[in-house]
C-alpha cells in the first residue's frame, strides 16, 4: 500500500534538495508542499515569489507548479518540467533549451524572448500565453493545445506543430522556414508577414486564418483546407501541392501570387476577424514566498 507523508519543515529542505536540487532561504517554506510515496520524493513543489537569474539547469522540476512566480532570465537548459504548471509567470528571456516539458500547462505566462530550442513540449495545453521573439527552433509542440497563444515575432525554424491546435493563435512576423504544421488546426490564426519557407502545412485546416504579406514558397499545402483563408497579398508563387479548388475557397486579390495558372477569387462579403479565444483567467495571488537561493549541484 503506497504511504503518503506530508513532512513537517524540518525534513522538507532534504526533501526539496533531493527533488529539484534547489535550497530556499527559510522565509519560503510557506509556499512549498512535499508529498513522499513509497520513500520517493514526489515533484509535487509549488513555487512562487522571484527566482530571477537561478541557475536550474538539468534540475527534475517535473509535476512543479509555477504560481504568480518571476523567474526571468533563469536557466533551465535540460531540465525536467514534465507536466508542470504554468500560471501568470513570468519566464521572460529565460533558458529552456532542450528541457522537457512534456504535457506542461500553462495560463496567462510570459515566454517573451525566452529560448526552447530543442525543448520537447508535446501535448502541451496553453492559454493566454506570449511567445514573442522567442526562439522555438527545432521545439517539438506535437500534439499540443495552444489556443490563442501570441508567437509574434518568433523563431520556428524546424519546429514541430503536426498535430496541434493552434487556434486564434498569433504567428504574424515569424521565421518558420521548414517547420511542421502537418494535420494542424490553425484555424482563425493571424500568419500574415510571416517567413514560412519549406514549411508543411499537409493535411491541416487554415479555415478563416490571414496569410497577408506571408512567404511560402515550397510550403506544401497538399490536402490542406483554406476555407474564406484569407491570400490577399500572399506570395504563393512558390508553394506546392496546391490546386485551384484550395485557392477557389481562399480570398485572394490582385495582390496574390500563384504558382502556374491559378486565379485567386475575392470572396462575397467581407472578411470577418474571427474572435472566439476567450481572455485567459486571472491567475490565483501567489504564495507568499519572495526569495530562492539554488545550491550547487
């Protein structure tokens, strides 16, 4: 039968060391929580207040949850944040480079300027969350939920969104040159002036998203659905596998670039912004915990 035990603060600094490498100054014991099952310490650790520049690279952060926390410029390269929770913190400019955050969640965070190169965050479900100019080359976000997630800006070079929901996301001005958007959901999305060179968009639904001022050339759309897709302004010229009855769907102008003998065609009525993505809810107060110091390794 699996014990659990809910260790007084004289074994929690232990406990704490023993799970995530980290050592917090006394006054943070209010806003941590242990659990021990079968002699293993479980990642069951919520985490608050300001951890600004730590160090926590390769730390096994896995199941934390991040509440109200300030943790810019930290370093977390390699570390393990496996189903981790993410609410109304601020992670801007730090390093999750190759870390794993496999099925994270995250509410109302800040990831701008911050680095997941590498980083693995399949099945991750984000709301509400910024990703401007941050750096997701060669991230793995398979199978993710990222409603109404803001990559403005962002790098995606070779990143992987095959699988995703990306609705009502924002991924104007990216550079997404070879990324895979294959059987993705990027409906209602905003791709205008975006660099998606190479990208696939195979077997993905574009209904109702605005690819103005975008670059695709040999972007392949076989199969893709552009359902009132809005192409006004698109270079398209060099864009494979896609045919005249994707383009007869799409909303197109003079503007629009095709390859070989496709005409684009404006669509009746005027075009609606489709704004379905509620706001993301307010965040919980945090704990009341202001200082960590890290411990070497």
């Amino acid at each position: 039968m699996k014990q659990i035990i809910r260790p007084t603060l004289s074994v929690l600094l232990p406990a704490l060391a023993a799970a995530s490498g980290l050592l917090l100054a006394p006054s943070a014991f209010a806003g941590v929580e242990m659990t021990v099952q079968d002699r293993d310490v479980a990642r069951s650790v919520s985490l608050g207040g300001s951890c600004n520049r730590c160090e926590l690279s390769g730390r096994n952060l896995s199941g934390a949850t991040f509440t109200g926390a300030s943790f810019m410029n930290a370093t977390l390269v390699g570390a393990n944040l496996r189903g981790a929770e993410m609410v109304g913190s601020n992670f801007t400019g730090s390093d999750f480079s190759r870390a794993n955050l496999t099925g994270v969640e995250i509410v109302g965070a800040d990831f701008t300027s911050t680095s997941f190169a590498n980083a693995v965050l399949t099945g991750a479900e984000a709301q509400g969350a910024s990703f401007v100019r941050a750096n997701l080359s060669r991230a793995n976000l398979s199978g993710g939920e990222l409603h109404g997630v803001n990559f403005n800006g962002a790098t995606l070079i070779e990143a992987d969104f095959s699988g995703s929901e990306l609705f009502g996301a924002t991924l104007a001005n990216v550079r997404a040159a070879g990324a895979d958007f294959s059987d993705a959901e990027i409906n209602a999305s905003n791709l205008t002036h975006g660099d998606f060179t190479g990208a696939s968009f195979r077997d993905s639904s574009l209904d109702g998203a605005r690819l103005t001022g975008g670059v695709f050339s040999r972007a392949d759309f076989r199969d893709a659905s552009l359902r009132r897709t809005d192409i006004r302004g698109a270079d398209l010229s060099g864009a494979r596998n896609l045919t005249q009855d994707q383009v007869r769907e799409a909303c197109g102008d003079g503007s629009t670039r095709l390859p070989g003998r496709l005409t684009a065609q404006a669509c009746r009525g005027a075009i609606r912004v489709i704004r379905a993505v509620p706001a993301p809810p307010t965040p919980p107060a945090p704990p009341r915990v202001r200082n960590f110091v890290t411990a070497e390794r």
